[in-house]
C-alpha cells in the first residue's frame, strides 16, 4: 500500500491529472514508480441515463489485467454512485474468493495461474456479434481458446432481432458449445378509417376490414392501401417498431356525384356557384359535384328563373328534368306566336303575311292552343283549310 501524499507527490511529478485517461501501459508506469505491485484503475462512461463502470486490477510487474469488474448502470447520480460501490465490492470478492490472490511474493511461493477454457459459439441466422463480459470477441460462427475459466456473461446481437443474453460457465477441461436460434423482433400494427368497414391491404395482399389489427409483423416497412367502395383509395407507407402497437389512421376521400340535367328550353343557362354549364342540342347537361348539397340556377332571357336543389352523397348519380316558362311581361305582350316565335306586333309583318303560308298559333288566355293554316290577301283573312293537327 502507498500512502496518498507520495502517490500525489510522484503524479504531480508526472504531471497526471486526476481527471485524466490513464490505460494499463500507463498504469503499469505509474505502479512501477510509486513502488506498487498492483494497480486498480476505475473507469466510468456516460450515455445520458446509462453508465458503464468498468474497474480492473493491473499487475505491474506482468503489465496485465488480473481481474475485471464491467457494470452497467441506469438512472441518475445516486444510482451511479451505488453501482461503483457494488463494483468495488464486486471485484473485492472475486479476489477473495478465488481470483488471483492480490499478495506480496515470498521466496518460495508461486502466485497462483490463471486457467482458460475454449467455447464455441454459433448462431442461425450466422453473422450475430458476439460478446463475452461486455467485450466484443468476434461474430459467428466463432471458436474461443483463451477464456478464462469460470462464469462469464455472454451477449448475442443481430439487427433485426432479439438480443440473446445468458450465463455460461467456462472450464478447463471440456469445451462450450453454443447454439441459438434467434427470434425476429416484431411489432402489432392497428388500421383505422373513416369510413370505417374500409378493406385493408398489407403490401398488396388482403388483411380484413377496418378496424383490423395485423398481429406480430416483423419489423420494418410496409406498403398500406386502405380501399371503400365509392371512395378514392389512400396509399402510405408505414413503418412497424418493435414489441409496440404501430396504429394508422386513414381518412378517405369521397367520390363525386353526378347529376343528368333535362332542360326546356335547351338555350337555357346552367349554374353550380361561380361554374357555368350548357345544355347540348337535345337539351342534356351531366354534371359532376362533390358530396353534399348543392343549388343549381336556370337563367334565360324572356324565362322565370328556376333554381334547384340536389343533394349527392359519395359516387351517387341522379337526373333533374327542369322546364322553364315565359315570364309574366312576356305573356302579355306576345299573346300570339308565328312560327312558334312569339310576336309583340302583328301589325309590323302584316304585309309580309300577306305574301306567305304560314303556321299561325292563337295563344290566349294560356289554355286555347289550335295550328290553322291561313292564306293572308292584302287584309283579309281566308280560312283555306280549316283546322290542321299540329306538326
């Protein structure tokens, strides 16, 4: 043992600062120059909440490690703090109890050796790191002859899959075989909709209806198409994350409606808020609108506007047949009608009818309605052929 104002004295010499890195090479230097056989270095590493605390006992005569304690530790100050002590503690009695005796040699006493073992380690699917007390020795399939006998932790790892962590107890005598399996990590994945009753397919192939859970999916991405009749399919890739339940929700657009228009007179012109629409030659207009309801407006010159109300629900056809009507100042001036036109004045064409054969409509009081064919001479009027059905 030394005693602490020379172990200062001679670091100070050196310049070692306490906070310093100090490895075994440096160690066995230090040993050497305060006159020590052994050397116990500490060592501490911090993730955010995870430490690890790592203390080895250093031969400096030898210049290796005889014993090792690897701790890791999660939580804040006060759990590091109890997990340093139960370290020390921890290599202390693997001193006393069977490590290497930490002792002055006397003439004629050998320190005892270590012993070491070999292990064989193997793992489906192969290419797994492997770990033996916290220190990576390779990947499998892997054959080990220099582990030091006794009980040491051993640590699988393979992306993808489930860390495989066990105890193995190494001897002297017969080698360890490992052989493990490893087990895919997977994940739940729950799929909502509106609406709801929605088919669901996972990377093409059908699962169920919504709400559907897929249970144990191995992790990673996947290709969700969600699907209702009279609604626009919604596609999106999600990602499923380990021993979890991954959920999705997806809302669906509704298909629009449409509506078929029947118009009289086919001149008429069609309205859908600030959108304008014509009826073709056989007075046909198709119209699609989104879901909900709507108020078209019928507008012709000489014509009583009309306005209609429809309401479409998702890909919902529907027809409408509107016929629109001479307004109440056109009636009255046009009582009659030439041609199927009506004539605000009958006196302005008098002569010309005089020189023709027309269709002469009588149109009054809106319920007498009778075709006559008249042959106009000068100012009189000669019924020629009487009353005709309509053509």
């Amino acid at each position: 043992v030394i005693a602490k104002n020379q172990r200062e004295q001679i670091l100070e010499e050196m310049k070692f600062q306490s906070s310093g890195v100090c490895d075994e090479e440096c160690a066995v230097e230090i040993g050497q120059l305060v006159g020590a056989e052994y050397l116990m270095l500490g060592e501490i590493i911090g993730f955010a909440d995870l430490y690890q605390v790592n203390i080895k006992i250093v031969n400096i005569e030898k210049g290796d490690v005889v014993e090792k304690v690897t701790e890791e530790i999660e939580g804040k100050l006060p759990q590091l703090l109890k997990g340093m002590a139960e370290s020390s503690r921890e290599i202390t009695r693997r001193i006393a109890s069977g490590g290497e005796q930490i002792v002055t040699q006397q003439p004629g006493m050998e320190i005892a050796q270590k012993k070491y073992g070999s292990i064989i380690v193997e793992s489906n699917p192969s290419g797994a790191t492997v770990l033996i007390d916290n220190v990576k020795k390779g990947s499998t399939p892997l054959e080990l002859n220099n582990i030091e006998v006794g009980t040491r932790k051993l640590k699988l790892i393979k992306t993808g899959y489930i860390t495989i962590n066990k105890g193995i107890i190494i001897n002297e005598e017969t080698p360890v075989n490992v052989s493990e399996v490893f087990i895919l990590k997977t994940g739940d994945l729950t799929i909502t909709s509106d609406p709801t009753e929605s088919m669901v397919y996972l990377n093409g192939a059908y699962q169920g209806k919504t709400p559907y859970t897929i249970r144990e999916l191995t992790i990673g991405d996947y290709n969700v198409t969600v699907s209702s009749e009279n609604y626009h399919d919604e596609n999106e890739r999600v990602i499923v994350e380990y021993d979890r339940v991954n959920s999705k929700n997806f809302i669906l657009q509704p298909k629009p409606g449409k509506v078929t228009i029947i118009v009289t007179p086919q001149e008429a012109k069609i309205s859908v808020g600030y959108k304008k629409y014509n009826a073709d030659a056989d007075g046909i207009a198709s119209i699609e609108l989104p879901v909900g309801r709507h108020k078209i407006d019928f507008r012709l010159k000489g014509y009583e506007p009309v306005t209609k109300n429809v309401t479409l629900s998702a890909n919902e056809k529907k027809s409408l047949e509107v016929q629109m009507y001479l307004s109440k100042t056109e009636e009255k001036l046009a009582d009659s009608y030439v041609n199927n036109k009506p004539y605000k004045n009958r006196d302005e064409t008098k002569n010309q009818q005089a020189r023709n054969s027309l269709r002469y409509y009588i149109h009054k009081f809106n319920f007498m309605k009778q075709a006559l064919r008249f042959t106009l001479v000068y100012s009189l009027y000669l019924i020629i052929l009487g009353v005709l059905p309509p053509t």
